[in-house]
C-alpha cells in the first residue's frame, strides 16, 4: 500500500519535535451496499475510504491528525502538523521497519467484488420474497447485502511494519407487519468475516420467513407487566446484555481514566462463580475477528471472568501506559479517521453446566427473553436499559404467550452477580458497536442464561 521508505520518513518527521513513539496507520477500504425493497431493488451503493492517521505519544499525552489521501506529500505533511502539536528537544536515532508477518487465520473462498451484482440481488430478492409471502400481515419487506475489503497498513517506531486485509459479509432482511394502524419489525442479521461464501451458509427463504415470524408474533402478543423477575435469555444475540453493561466497562478506555464500575477489581470476584466471559478475536471467520489489532498487536483469546472473578480488561497501547499494563491486541478504530482505543472482537459468555430445560423448568413466573434488540449503557456505572424484540412470558416452568413492549433495565456488576445458572450451547450474533474510535463489527454471544433477579420494564 505505502512505500517502506516513505512510511520511515513520515516516522522521522513525527518523532522530530520530542515524541518517544510514533505511528503510521494508512487505509483503502471498498464498502459496497445493496438494498431492495419487497422485491425491487432500492439503491446499490458503493464508497471508498483511503487515508493515513498518525499518532505521536509523550508519555501519556497523544497528539494525531489524518490525512485523507495517500499521497506522498499528504503524508508526509500530516506527519509534520502532528509533529507541531510538542514543542520539545529530540534526538532521533534510525528508525528499522522490519515487515512482520502475522498469517491469515480467515481464509476467503470468494471474494465479493469477483461475483456479479446481479447473483446478490437475486439472493436477497429471495429473502425479501420469502418474508412478504409468509403471512397477509406483511406489509414491507426490506433486504440488504454488505460487502467490505478493508485493506491496512501499520507501521511504528518501535520497528513494526505490517499489513492486513479483511474481507467481511452480512446479510439482513427486516419485515414490517401491519394490522389496524399497528406495526411491528422482526429481522434477522448474520454476518461474518468472509466472503460470498457467507451465502452457502444460510436458506433464503428461511431467514426471510425468521424475520417475518417474528413480525408477526410480536403484532399479536399482548404487553408485559412490569416488575422485578426472574428472565432467561437466549442464546446468540442476547450476549449483548453482557457486552453493553459488562464489556464496555472492562475496556481500558473507561478504566484507565476511573470512569468503569470495575476500577481496581482484578483478582476479585465481580460475577457469579458460573460466569466466564471471553474476548476471542482469533475465532476464524468470526464477524468481530481480526490477525491483528489496528495498532499491529496481534489478535488472541482473552479470558476476561473467570468463574466469577475478573483476570483482566481489554487494553491498547495509549492507555496500557496509563495502567502500567502491555496491550491485549484490543485496539481498533473505524477508520483512519479515529484513534484507536479498546475495544471489544468476539466477546461471549462461556458455556455453563446447566440444562436449557432445566433453566425454563426452573422459573415460576419470568420472562424468556427470545430475541434481545438494542439498548444504552453508562461505562461509568453500569445502568442499562435494552429492548427485548422478541419475548415471552414463563409461567409455571413452560414458556408461555408472547409479549411485547418488553425492556430489561439493571446495573452491570448486579446483573453478573445474578446469572446463576449457564446452558451448554453457545451461539453468536452480529453487530455494530459504537464507542470512542467510531463504528466496529463485533460478535456477542452466550448459552441461555438464567437471571435470578432484574427490573423488567413494561406496562
């Protein structure tokens, strides 16, 4: 992508005003988008994304700026503006790149950009048409395919110079459901770090039937009553409860400036004894997976809980230094637009013991919380508010009637508490978080899991 050569100067010129570490992150990145409505297509929208960032640390203090073009001049000029941002003596020694290679852990079959625009309209007209023709009650249908080639370049003072390309597919088919001026949304979104091969893995027609169920059987379910209850909350997807109000705040952005509820509480115990959770960026072909993190560090399995006590957080460079603490390879930003800072790749709960029919069977009155939407959380204390999409209630140990309207609201560190018992069979959903260095593709997941005790919100 860049010249070795011209990546050492942009180093020399950053370094020459007094930082002790500086560093080049250069991007060209294709987004392409298609989007149908019912069966017809919408819009096919395709972007590039091409620019350098560069970072200079004095102890903890950090100076950046980008440039969005990968020009010789342009980068070498940003080098320059950054550079002015410390005014202090410098002796600069030669800087040696030497390339590192760090392997691809997962392999494309076939690359998007290869295969024909229309094989993918034709796939996903497939989903939309399954959705609208699943029930009379479907009134919009909407599909939508993802494809992006994110290619990076790293390289810092410290010698490293490294490259990575990542390749990423999703799918998405959202159904509208409509009966006596009420509407309700069900949908369905997997993805992966993959290829077209991402559609071998998955029936149309079954993903756009999934999502119109789901329309549907939220239009006629009743409301739930408010209360505190116990809750089970499926697999998949319903990880994200975990990532919001835990994981966020096991990010060493919130922790190395005292803004999470888990400051100063490694070696303690922080969740029920039945709870491990795992930040693994090397599952392969995982959505949130990365080789290496965007600061060059290499990706690895991170046990965050272990058994209910806490090992360790999430960490980047910048405030590695802050903590006294080397990086986890959990640094990443969106684009080289945004520093980096820790962040979250696949992050689940661990399987437990536990039956799911035991953990159901086990509940007099609660909620079975199918599918979980989005929601809020505060790094700095913990409090949560998230949407269930799909819910039902428990009544005497069964699963019972739908409701809607659903909302679990809570504190990170009591709800962790609270899971006292953990299923046996773990699954992954996809997502996009947001956070300090903008929008990241990020896996969340878990067995089903028994909440004891939590706030639900309704009517």
């Amino acid at each position: 992508m860049l010249a070795k050569e011209l990546v050492k100067e942009a180093l020399r010129r950053a370094l020459a005003t007094g930082a002790d570490y500086a560093e080049v992150f250069a991007e060209h990145t294709q987004n392409k988008i298609f989007d149908l409505i019912s069966t017809r297509t919408d819009t096919i929208k395709d972007a590039v994304i091409s620019g350098v960032g560069i970072r200079i640390f004095k102890g903890t203090r950090c100076v950046s700026g980008s440039a969005s073009s990968l020009a010789p001049e342009a980068i070498l000029d940003c080098a320059s503006r950054v550079a002015d941002g410390l005014n202090e003596s410098a002796v600069i020694t030669d800087i040696v790149l030497r390339e590192r290679l760090f392997g691809d852990r997962h392999p494309i079959k076939i690359v998007p950009s290869d295969v024909p625009n229309a094989d993918k309209i034709d796939y996903i007209r497939e989903m939309c048409l399954a959705a609208k023709e699943y029930h009379e009650e479907i009134s919009q249908v909407t599909g939508t395919f993802l494809e992006v080639d994110h290619k990076i370049l790293i390289a810092n003072s410290e010698g490293l110079f490294a490259q990575d390309r990542q390749i990423r597919s999703r799918l998405m088919v959202a159904a509208v459901a409509s009966k006596d001026g009420e509407n309700q949304t069900g949908s369905v979104r997997p993805g992966a770090r993959k290829g077209m091969e991402l559609l071998e893995d998955f029936d149309p027609k079954e993903l756009g039937r999934k999502a119109a169920r789901q329309a549907v059987t939220m239009l006629h379910a009743g409301y739930i009553k408010a209360g505190t209850m116990p809750v089970a909350i499926e697999n998949g997807f319903g990880g994200v409860i975990f990532h919001e109000a835990c994981g966020h705040s096991l990010e060493a952005g919130s922790v190395a400036v005292g803004r999470s509820q888990f400051v100063g509480k490694l070696g303690t115990m922080i969740a029920n004894e039945k709870v491990t959770a795992i930040d693994d960026g090397t599952i392969p072909n995982a959505w949130g997976s990365i080789n290496i993190d965007d600061e060059g560090t290499p990706a690895r399995k991170n046990v965050l809980i272990e058994n209910g006590v806490l090992k360790t957080y999430m960490i980047d460079k910048l405030n590695g230094r802050r903590m006294g603490m080397k990086s986890t390879g959990s640094a990443r930003r969106q684009s080289y637009e945004f520093n980096p800072t820790s962040r979250m790749t696949n992050t689940y709960i661990a399987a437990g013991q536990d039956r799911n029919e035991d953990i159901i069977a086990s509940i007099e009155y609660g909620l079975y919380a199918k599918e979980m939407g989005g929601g809020s959380v505060n790094p700095a204390t913990g409090q949560f508010n998230f949407a269930v999409e799909e819910g039902y209630v428990i009544r005497n140990g069964k699963i019972c009637e739908p409701v809607r309207g659903a909302s679990l609201i809570g504190k990170g560190s009591e709800v962790i508490m609270n899971i006292d018992m953990v299923g046996q069979d773990v699954a992954r959903g996809q997502g996009m978080c947001g956070s300090y260095s903008g929008s990241i593709p990020t896996d969340v997941g878990q067995p089903l899991i028994r909440v004891a005790s939590i706030t639900v919100g309704g009517r």
